[in-house]
C-alpha cells in the first residue's frame, strides 16, 4: 500500500495558536529562561552599582507682575505683563547661558583618567583629601583624590573639540600631548603657557606624578546647546511666576555653580533690560520737552498781543466754563498723543493696547468737537480769548506734566531693580536622583524574562520539526517504534575506544545498558518486525531517513543488538559508503568492507566481521569510494545480498538520508522491506512527505516509521492529543 496525500498535521496547528502547547514549550526550557532572567538581574544589579550617580541642584526664581511700562510713564493697562514661560525661554537664551559659559569655562573639560569600567566605582569609594594608591601599580589612572582646575585653555579652530592628554609631573610639573603621543607643552601649576597655538594656565593640579587626564575645547556653541538640554525649567504652579531652574549632574557642586551663575545672570540682563526700557522713555520725553516749550511760548506770545492789542478783556462765566472742559479735554488728548507715540515705537498698530488707544483719542475728539460748535456761539472776541488762553493753558499743563516725568526717569533709571529675584539659592536635592537601582534591577530582570521568553516561543513558532509519533501517523505512516532519547547513550559516547570486550564499556548502548528505555522500544520494534515481515519476500530491511543526524546509525546496531540477543543471526551493512560509522559503534575496523565487496575486491566471505555480540555480524563500508552510487548499482550487491539472506536470519542494510543522495532508493530495490527513522523536534511533515514521494517513485513502498529521539517534553505533554510516555519496568534484581 502505498501512502496516500493526507493533510498535514501542521494544518491543524496552524489553524490557532495552542496556548497549553505554548505554555508546555515554556515549561521545557524553564532552566534557560531563568538562566537568561537571573542573567540579565545579575547584569541589572551591576549597572546599578557600578553607574555613575546622578544629583540634582535646583533653585527658585521669581518673576514679579511687570507693569505697563516703566514707572513715570504710566500708560494703564494697555500692555500686559510677561509670562513666566517667556521668561523661561529668556533664561534658556544663548546671551544667558553663553555668558555663564564663558564665566565658568564651561567648554574646558579636564577629567582624570579612570581604569575602564570599575575606575569611576574606586574613586567614589575614596575617601579623604589624599591621593588614593595605584591597584596593580597602574599609576597612569587615577583612583581617587585627583583634582585639575584649568584657568585658562584656549586652542586654534582646528583644536576644537580634539582630546588632549595632561600627564602630572614631580613638582607640580605637567606635560600636554596630542592624542597620538607628540608632545606639546611642558610647565608648571600657575605657569602661563603659550605655544603651539595652545594658551593654557592650570591653576590647580594635584595627582601622583604619571596620572593622566583628558582636556578638549568644545566649541561654545556646542556646550551652549549641551546646558541647554541639561537645564531644567518649570513654573510651580500655574501664574505664580515662581521657576525652578535646576540641573542634574554628576558632580552636584558643579550644577550648583552652573544653576547659580545662569541665575545670577538671568537677574542682571533683566535689570540691565528694565533699565534700557526707562532709557529709551526718557530720550523720548527730552526730545519732546523743547517742542512743547516752544509751542507753551508761542500761545503766551499770541495771547500777550491780543491783550496789548484789545485791551484788558475779561473772560465771561459762560466762557470760563467753556475754557475749563477744553484745557481738561486738551490736555487728555495730548497725553495719550504721547503715549501713542511711545506705542508706536514698542508695538505695530495691531496690538490691542494701540488700538485702545485709538479709540480713547476719538472719543475726546468728539467731545472736543462738541465743545467747539458751543464755541462759535460766543461773542467774536471771547471767541479769540477762549482760544488763545486754552493754548496757553494747555501747553503749560502738558509741560509741566513732561518735565516731571522726565525727573521721575531720571530717578527711575539710577534706581532700576527689575522683576526677576532669586528666592534660593542652588542647593543638593538630596541624595542621587539616577539611576534608579530598583527600577533598573526590575527592568532588567523583567527584559531578560521577556526575551528568553519571546526566544523560546519563536523557537517554538518557528522550528517546523514533529514532536509527535500521532503527527507523522497523520501522514499515512505507521509508527512502529517511539525511540525515547537516551541520556546514556551521550554520555557513553567518549568511551568508544574503551571497549575491550567488556559489554559494560560498549558504545552500543543495546549492550552497555540493556534496560535502557530506548533499547526497550527497540526491542518493541523486534517484535514488530516479526510480524511486519511474515509475509516479505526476503529478510532484508533498509532503514533509512529524510536527512543527516535522525539517528538510523544508532537505531540500526542497537535494533541488530537487540534481534540477534534473540538468538537470531543478524547482519548490519552499512550501505553509507560517504560518513557511515557503524565499525565505530561496534569497534570494528572499517579497512575492508562493502566499498571493496562491491569494487571485486574481495569476497563476501572476506569483508562480513563478527561482533563481540554472538550471532551479530558486521559489513562494514569499506575505503571510501569516489563513486558510491555507481557501486550500488552493480550487481555484484544483488549476489551478495542473495548470499547474505541466506546464510542470515535479518539483514539490516543502514543507508544514507534519501533526500540528500539517491542511495537508499538504490538499495530500497533490493529488499522487501523498507522503514524510515525521523528526529524529534528535527524531521518536518514536508520532508516526511518528500522522502516517502521519492521512494514511491522507484517504486519502493515504505512499511512505517521509526520516531527517534522523543523527549520527555511539557510541550508534548500538555498538548490535547494521548500522551507518548515509556514506563520503565526493570526485572527486581537488575
């Protein structure tokens, strides 16, 4: 019968995700995974101690309510005042931290050298104002105590950014060389230096003679941009105007120096703006003070000549009144006409504030309008006076007003203190904010479980191998025999060459230990073969398999082991004339052997060896051959096996993986009965289903399978079909 196309068992894996089968898979390697999970704890912890600690200074500035404008100029509510977020952005500003930058040298960088991964660790464990000592006697790094302070360092363009190395000398000497050894300047602490394009004074070295450091010269712009995104600004609450400005770091005295002087400086240029702002009002009003002089002495000109030329001329009371609402109205006019002009040089048209504005003026415009109109109801000559006398009041009002207000600036701009003050100064917010030791012992333990994890279901997902005897049954194979792994039989591997004679030391592990598991299902396969072979036309069984490494070298001695402690006479030919190795499992030489059998050689008397095992012959494979499938293919083999059979009660020919060389199908032909020998977790559906097509097209019908290699997997067995387990049942004296 020859099988038939069925559906794939992975047709039904794959038509869901099996999570028991899932969960057994991970239950078959809890060993790796909480290998790979403590793993990743064990390398968690060490970052934590090993890190460098990160503190936080932090202090609190606060913006005042900003008026309208500057005191002596009052212009309302016109303007609003600043957010705390502009101020936020203005101490985030290159003119701010720039300037701290260059107070502070900020782009020297001077560090000791430390020794890599643990230097950093020592020197924090050091205490004390001494130098710590050497370990090993590396005195080139620096173990602790170490301290440079660089006043001056500056470098041509080219140097920017480029690593230099400072080597402490006796005596307060020190010698600054490239990169690459060459040496550059030689001094002393205090020592002005400049040579090599290279202007460098340290102001304070302490170090044991031969400690190294590293010096560059960033570019400005670069460290601008580096304390910039080190800086911290938020707002306490919402329109309190109170801002943190903090910094973490990992020297918390320098973020303190840092966070103090870009405060510090964020105060001085407000002040210094404040200050610029009352300057700039004050110009306006002295450029405005003559014009208004002049027009006050022109109106007292004009009104001096009306009177010599008319005569004393009395106001009436109509007039007076009239007189009084237009000097108000005016002298409200032309205030806010100042103040326009003071807007029109701080903001566009558009702004709200001058639109007010605008508005405020067309009002009084139309009042003075009204007032107008009742003017030119009154007698011609009070008509005039009216006039002239309003000029003369209103320009010596306006005046007044601009010459007081000048004086106002004046005392404003000498005693200008800006909004800005500083609440607190820098201090250490506590102990190290980073890194977190629990939290990265928790994410590394948690990642290294997440990703033995995740390997183990890809595996999983992935690995296309049969787990299964019911799986390749599927297939329309029977499996005659589930050969459980043999942890023994690995283990007796390196003690081939120790046998002597002695069953106990044989490699084969059908002799070695006999109530082994596997050999016990061997001899199930025994039994099975009895049957199976009833009715064959000849006693010869090929075994074979779809690839390399499914164990038919091992199945085929153990299963001839077991045939012939049966009393049977039994042949194993070992058909792989490329790698085959049964001489080893049985310790025999390989020197003559089926290779030279079939090249006429030798005869067949010649080249069968008996085993150490009664009534177990072996034909080994002889000299390798350059053409082993032409051999195969004469019919010296047919002869041979003819003989073979019938001086034999089983001949077992071992033949190389079918779907890596036509071999086996050569010597399929020659037997009736052929069986094949699949891997666990190795040999997938479709390559089951390749090798019995293959067969099937030289003809050959393939009796069964043998599954080889089953583990004792929770993958198995969780998994929804019978469970494949082998009871052992040892005699009570064994």
């Amino acid at each position: 019968m020859h099988p038939t196309s069925v559906s794939s068992p992975q047709d039904h894996e794959d038509s869901g995700i099996d999570l028991r089968k899932l969960l057994g898979a991970l239950l078959d390697y809890k060993w790796p995974i909480l290998g790979v999970t403590l793993l990743f704890f064990l390398g968690g912890t060490l970052y934590g101690m090993f890190a460098t600690p990160i503190h936080r200074t932090s202090a609190l500035v606060q913006i005042e309510k900003k008026s309208g404008t500057v005191p002596g100029l009052e212009m309302g509510d016109f303007t609003q005042a600043s957010s705390a977020r502009t101020e936020i952005e203005l101490i985030r500003s290159r003119s701010v931290i720039g300037q701290a930058v260059d107070n502070l040298h900020l782009d020297v960088q001077a560090t000791p050298l430390r020794f890599p991964l643990i230097g950093d660790y020592l020197a924090r464990r050091h205490r004390g104002q001494d130098l710590a000592e050497p370990l090993l006697g590396l005195e080139e790094y620096a173990w602790g105590g170490e301290k440079i302070d660089v006043f001056r360092f500056e470098v041509e363009p080219r140097w920017i950014g480029k690593a230099f190395l400072l080597t402490a000398g006796d005596n307060g000497t020190f010698t600054l060389e490239e990169s690459e050894g060459k040496p550059l300047l030689q001094g002393r602490v205090g020592e002005a230096l400049d040579r090599n394009g290279i202007r460098l004074q340290i102001r304070e070295l302490q170090a044991r003679p031969g400690t190294r450091f590293s010096l560059r010269k960033a570019s400005r712009l670069s460290t601008i941009r580096t304390y910039r995104g080190a800086l911290q600004l938020t707002e306490l609450g919402t329109d309190t105007g109170l801002i943190t400005v903090a910094m973490e770091h990992p020297d918390p005295q320098h973020a303190s120096r840092v966070v103090d002087e870009i405060s510090r400086l964020f105060v001085r240029q407000n002040v210094e703006r404040m200050s610029a702002e009352a300057d700039g009002s004050l110009e306006f009003l002295r450029t405005q003070l003559p014009e208004v002089r002049r027009e006050l002495d022109k109106a007292e000109g004009a009104l001096n000549d009306y009177r010599k030329q008319h005569g004393s001329v009395d106001i009436g009371m109509e007039t007076g009144t009239v007189l009084s609402q237009a000097v108000e109205l005016e002298t409200r006019i032309s205030e806010l006409r100042m103040q326009q002009a003071e807007l029109d040089r701080r903001f566009t048209r558009e702004h709200p504030a001058y639109k007010t504005l605008l508005m405020q003026i067309q009002g009084l415009t139309r009042r003075q309008n009204e007032i107008a109109r009742r003017v030119q109801g009154l007698p011609e000559t009070q008509q005039e006076l009216l006039r002239l006398s309003r000029d003369v009041q209103v320009s010596t009002a306006i005046y007044t007003q601009l010459l007081n207000k000048a004086q106002e600036l004046d005392l404003v701009r000498a005693g200008t203190v800006g909004n800005v003050r500083i609440v607190d100064q820098a201090v250490i917010d506590g102990g190290p904010v980073a890194p977190n030791k629990s939290l990265i012992q928790v994410g590394a333990t948690l990642a290294g479980a997440l990703l033995a994890i995740g390997l183990v279901l890809l595996r999983k997902l992935l690995n296309p191998g049969l787990e299964t005897p019911e799986a390749i049954e599927q297939l329309g194979l029977p499996v005659y025999a589930a050969v459980p792994f043999s942890g023994r039989q690995a283990h007796i591997k390196p003690k081939r060459r120790q046998m002597a004679g002695d069953p106990a030391a044989s490699p084969l592990l059908a002799l070695s230990h006999p109530n082994d598991p596997a050999v016990e299902a061997l001899r199930s396969l025994r039994t099975s073969l009895h049957f199976i072979m009833l009715g064959a036309q000849d006693n010869r069984l090929v075994i074979s398999g779809p690839g390399p490494q499914a164990g038919k070298s091992f199945v085929c001695a153990n299963l001839a082991a077991v045939v012939a402690q049966a009393g049977k006479r039994v042949l194993l030919i070992d058909v792989d004339m490329r790698k085959g190795h049964l001489h080893r499992l049985l310790g025999m030489p390989a020197d003559m052997g089926l290779a030279d059998l079939l090249a006429g050689r030798c005869e067949l008397a010649d080249v069968i060896h008996p085993t150490p095992l009664p009534g177990l012959f072996l034909l080994p494979r002889g000299q390798l051959p350059p053409n082993p499938s032409e051999l195969l293919m004469r019919p010296q083999l047919t002869a041979a096996l003819e003989q073979a059979s019938a001086s034999h009660d089983l001949v077992i020919l071992d033949t190389p993986p079918l779907l890596a060389v036509t071999d086996a199908a050569i010597v399929g032909r020659q037997a009736a009965t052929t069986l094949i020998v699949t891997r666990y977790g190795t040999s997938s559906a479709r390559e089951i289903e390749m090798t019995v097509r293959r067969f099937a097209q030289s003809g050959i019908e393939i009796k069964g399978a043998i599954f080889n290699g089953l583990e004792k997997r929770a993958a198995i067995y969780g998994y929804g079909h019978a469970a494949y387990h082998h009871y052992e049942y040892k005699s009570d004296n064994a």
